[in-house]
C-alpha cells in the first residue's frame, strides 16, 4: 500500500474523478463496488470518496462547457504551477477545456486536453494532496493515455511534463511507460485495434481489486458492461469496463 500526506511529484496522477449525468446514483454504484464511503465536502454536489479515511477519488456534474460529453472518469496529474503547465499544454499543441481555478483552500485545478484529443486534469495541491491512498483493492493504481497516434502523444506529454519514456514490447499495440524522478507514473499507448473506430482518445485509469471476475459480475450485474475480454498480463489479471452511464475505467487484480 502507498500513502501520501505531501504533494505528488509533478506529472504523477494524483486524483481522478468522475464527471456524471447522475452523481448520486454514480456514488451509490462504485461506493457498493469498491467499499468507498463518499461524502459532501466543499460542495453539495460534489462527492470525495474514501476508504479507511483516506480519499481515493472523487464523483461530481459534468464541468460547465462539458455537459454534452460522455459521462467520463479524469485522470489529474500533479503540478507546482497550473498556469506554468497550461502554456507548456498549448506549447505542445494541446488545449484548454476549462480555465484554472481555486477549489476552496483544496487547491488549483484546470482540465485540457492532449493533440489526440484525450482530456485531462491539473492539480496544484493546496490543503488536498489528492489521492492519499495507492494500490490497495478500491483505489488508483495505474493511468494510461490512449490513443490512434501513440508518438504524438508521446511527444507531447514528455514536452509537457518533462517525463522520461521507456517503450514497453511484447504488445499487439506501441505502448511506453512514463517516468517521474526516475519511477514509472503513467502510460501512453495506442488504442488496441479491436476497439471500436468511433472510440476517442481518452485517459484510462486502474482501480486495484481483490478478485477482477467478481468486480466484473458485480459491474454487468448493475447495469455496467464488460469491454473486449479480461486479460492475465505480466502485471495482473485485468478488465476494462463501463460504468452504468457508460463511463470507462479499469480494474486490476495486483499480485
């Protein structure tokens, strides 16, 4: 298990979300699938959600500006500066989708998106490290950047946030593992080609679980969906999935 109570190193995700057409019912779902206790805390309509007292994500509305997209999880990768980091963005071709701004004395938060189009977030830590919890059944353990243009990607993350990027082998599709202060954080890699050609580019996060085929009965059994087939990887057993709005994530069974 990681804990945190300091600010994660520039570039490591260190929050998700999920932006729902229903965050009450996306609340009750993923709080009877991963344990998670979820809460008002800055806003009434925002949920932060934990386990054990720790926080491990969050589920609120969709953003102002974002409310015709699909329902989405957001990875948020850590900065000491958003504004700093949001001129590197347009720097290496991306955008601004929703401008910076102060979540309370929580922190600073923005969402752009890559040159492929994937969204994701900024957080600059305030009072809120963002996750405190890692790698434990219920919480983040891995994000990835997938796309149609795996070197474009790459490009751009590494200009942006400085990553050293090491090419993984052995998979169907070009895959490169990201590292910050010489760890592997996150991933880039291209869309597998089974997926569907309407598919976006988009960040995929991993929730660790104790059991991967009793997470995936539970999802198809409330209304959520299986994607392609479950997977026994060098890493874990693993399934990527909808949520019931049709939200993506995935789960990995560690060890």
């Amino acid at each position: 298990m990681v804990e945190r109570n300091s600010p994660w190193p520039p570039g490591t995700p260190n929050w998700v979300d999920l932006a729902a057409d229903d965050p009450v019912a996306a609340a009750e779902f993923y709080a009877g699938l991963f344990g998670w206790a979820t809460e008002h805390r800055s806003s009434p309509e925002y949920f932060v959600c934990s386990l054990d007292g720790e926080d491990v994500g969050g589920i609120g509305p969709k953003q102002p500006g974002t409310e015709r997209l699909p329902s989405r999880w957001t990875t948020y990768l850590a900065t000491d500066q958003v504004e700093h980091t949001l001129a590197a963005v347009r720097a290496g071709g991306g955008r601004e989708v929703l401008e910076p701004c102060d979540i309370a004395a929580q922190g600073r938060m923005a969402i752009a998106a890559d040159p492929n189009g994937a969204l994701f977030g900024l957080w600059q830590a305030a009072d809120h490290v963002g996750a405190e919890r890692r790698a434990t059944p219920g919480s983040l353990v891995w994000s990835e950047a997938l796309s149609r243009d795996h070197e474009v990607a790459k490009k751009f993350y590494t200009s942006v946030f400085d990553y050293r990027s090491e090419e993984v082998g052995g998979y169907d599709t070009q895959y490169a593992a990201l590292y910050a202060d010489d760890r592997p954080v996150a991933g880039t890699g291209e869309l597998h080609p089974s997926m569907p050609p309407e598919t976006p580019a988009h960040w995929l996060p991993y929730f660790a679980t104790a059991g991967v085929d009793a997470t995936v009965n539970q999802v198809v059994g409330n209304g959520g969906a299986l994607q392609g087939d479950l997977l026994d990887t060098d890493f874990g057993r693993l399934a990527v999935l909808n949520d019931p709005e049709g939200a993506r994530f995935a789960v990995i069974q560690l060890g």
